[in-house]
C-alpha cells in the first residue's frame, strides 16, 4: 500500500530529505528577494535626492560637507591647487575608458574640498597622463553636488596613489584615508561633483548612483518566482502514480 496523500490514480508523498532541500531553497531565494526589494526602495529614496538636490543652490561657506544632505547642490569658494591633483582610473564614460580628475580646492578655516571636475578620455598608454593642467590662481567660486567618492564592487578593484609617483596621481577607487596621505592635508568628507555648466571642467553627465529602482524591484520579483517555480517542482516531482489503484 503506497503511503501519502491518494489523488484519485496518483498519490503526493514528498520524501524528508527533498522536502527539506526545498524549503532551504525556498528560503534562501525568498531571502534574496528581499534583499533586491530593500535595494530598490534604498535606490529610489536615492535617486529621489539626486532630484531634489538640484532645486536650490546652498552657500558651503566653512561648514562641514557631513552637515549638507548627499547629492545638494552647493557653492563654494577658495584656491583650485592644479599642481596637486589625481586621477581616479578605470572610470568609463559612453563605454570609453578615462579618468575622472579630482582637484583640491583650498577653503580658508574648513578642509580641503575635492572637486570632480569631470572625465578625461584615456591617451591610449598608461605613460602619458591626460593634460589637467589650468591657470587660477585667484580664489574662485564653484557650484556642484555633494557626493561621496566611487567605490568598486570588489575590494581588488583598489589602488591607493604611489607615494613616490609624480603629480597628478593615479589611483583606483582610493578611500579618502589615502587621498589625504598622499595630498599631505585632511580633507572633507565627501567631494563635489562640478555642475555641468560650471569652469575647469571636463565631461560632466552626473547621473543618479547605482542601477535603476525598478531594476531592482525586477529582479526582487524574479526571485520570488524561482521559489514559487521551485515549489512547483518540489509538488510535480513528489507526486507518482498510485501502482495500488491502477492495479485495482
């Protein structure tokens, strides 16, 4: 006699140990479900800023980058030091390779800001640096976003600027830690993205960080649809025909 659940000439009988399997799969993909959907809503609230950010400009003057909500736009005043400057490498701009140029901005009685003031196409060999070079010697006025350096996906991905190296200063996803060694001075917390429209500038298509929200949302509920689908198996898969019945 076949144990299980009889459905008329198959019966459902699950063994434990696929039953088990399942649910820890189940689990595991309801998880990263979750996860992705948390993503979302944290990309949204993002991007939401990102937006927002551009409405007003606000005086930097010398207060705390760590006091200014992320992505606001701001102005600032003081002296760009173009003889010490760095490059962040491995950042691409339209699927070409390039560099974007972080310059120090000198304030009187505050840190020192870095400004992105933008991508530079690679020359095609690592032994001739683009040319970032410029003439202000007066103290200026900028206007751009606060943000925080870019971070790599893979802490492999980093490279701190070579003590010994000549100006500017390559270097792969740095942390700011670095990037004061280096420059021999504390700096902000964050940097500035320069406005588009701004001088001293390269190419500057900011666009709101990391993958679009509904992406995320995507593939929150791609993952729930492999649980279901594992379910699903799980149910086909534990169900045989009933030898018993069709005998009878």
């Amino acid at each position: 006699m076949s144990r299980g659940l009889r459905l008329g000439r198959r019966v459902f009988a699950p063994s434990a140990g696929f039953t088990v399997l399942t649910l820890l799969l189940c689990a595991l993909l309801l998880r990263l479900g979750v996860w992705q959907w948390h993503k979302g809503i944290q990309r949204q609230e993002e991007w939401t800023r990102f937006a927002r950010g551009a409405d007003q400009v606000i005086a930097l003057g010398a207060r705390a980058v760590s006091a200014v909500p992320l992505f606001q736009r701001v102005s600032v005043t003081g002296r760009l030091d173009g003889a010490r400057q760095f490059l962040l490498d491995n950042r691409s701009y339209r699927g070409r390779a390039g560099y974007e140029v972080l310059t120090p901005l000198t304030r009187a009685d505050a840190a020192v800001l870095l400004i992105d003031r933008g991508w530079v196409p690679f020359t095609g060999t690592r032994a001739r640096l683009p040319d970032i070079a410029f003439e202000a010697a007066a103290p200026v006025t900028l206007s751009g976003r606060i943000a925080e350096l870019p971070s790599p996906g893979l802490a492999s991905g980093r490279s701190a600027p070579e003590a010994r190296a000549a100006w500017p200063k390559v270097t792969s996803y740095p942390s700011l830690a670095e990037l004061s060694a280096a420059l021999g001075a504390p700096l902000a917390a964050r940097i500035v993205l320069l406005d588009p429209q701004a001088r001293f500038g390269y190419v500057r298509d900011w666009q709101p960080p990391g993958m679009a929200p509904l992406r995320h949302l995507a593939y929150a509920i791609q993952w729930w649809s492999f649980a279901v689908l594992a379910l699903v198996v799980w149910a086909i898969m534990s169900t045989r025909r009933n030898h018993a019945a069709a005998s009878g």
